[in-house]
C-alpha cells in the first residue's frame, strides 16, 4: 500500500500538470460551494467576509442569483458578489461557468433562511 500512494499521486500529477487547490464554502453544517485557489489567494476567507457583509437577518430565498458581471458568472447575495466561478473552478467541476454559478446559488437558496446572520 505504500507504494500505490506515491503512484496514484504521481499519476494525477502527470495528468493534470499541476495540483488544484481546492476549499469549501460552509456555514451551519451545509456545505454550499467548493472553489479552487492560488497558493496566496484565500478564497474561503473572502466569501465568508462577503457573506457577512451581505446577509441580514430578513435574507430570503430570493435574494440569492446568478448574474453575468464583467463577463464573469457570479453568485450574487442582496446585489453584492458573494463568488464569481472561475476558469479553474469550470475546470474543477466539469462544468459550464453559468452552470456552476446556478448550482451555487440553488445550493445557498435552498437553506439561506435557516442560516443566522454573522454579525
């Protein structure tokens, strides 16, 4: 088993050229989106400022879309940019950018009224 480890690894390098970084959106229990980063770049860190900075306590289903903002698909919270999909993350997750986008929003949609505001 020790040596299958180091293979599978080196494999996935060779395939994929480089190792994706990749972290999880969550917030009481639910795990909304999964993003990529750069090595310097902390994602999860910004989307969980955005998401304080966007959510109130009347914060409703409706709130959450999905909008084309320099020709970037985003998911949108109260008209602030909560997460844009990037090419990596398209990449990722096999999946069209407003595709993606849309996934996001439904996932944070469906639960947003039982999430407490962070502040």
């Amino acid at each position: 088993m020790k040596i299958l480890i180091p293979l599978v690894f080196a494999m996935n390098t060779l395939v994929f050229g480089s190792v994706v970084k990749f972290d999880s959106f969550k917030l009481s229990g639910y795990k909304f989106f999964t993003v990529t980063s750069e090595s310097s770049v902390d994602r999860v860190g910004t989307l969980y400022d955005r998401f304080a900075d966007s959510i109130t306590p009347t914060t409703k289903a409706k709130d959450v879309k999905v909008k084309l903002v320099n020709k970037c698909w985003c998911v949108v919270l109260n008209d602030k940019v909560l997460v844009t999909v990037t090419k990596k993350d398209s990449e990722f997750h096999k999946t069209a950018p407003k595709k993606l986008a849309e996934k996001w929003a439904k996932n944070l949609s469906d639960k947003i009224e039982e999430i407490t505001p962070l502040k």
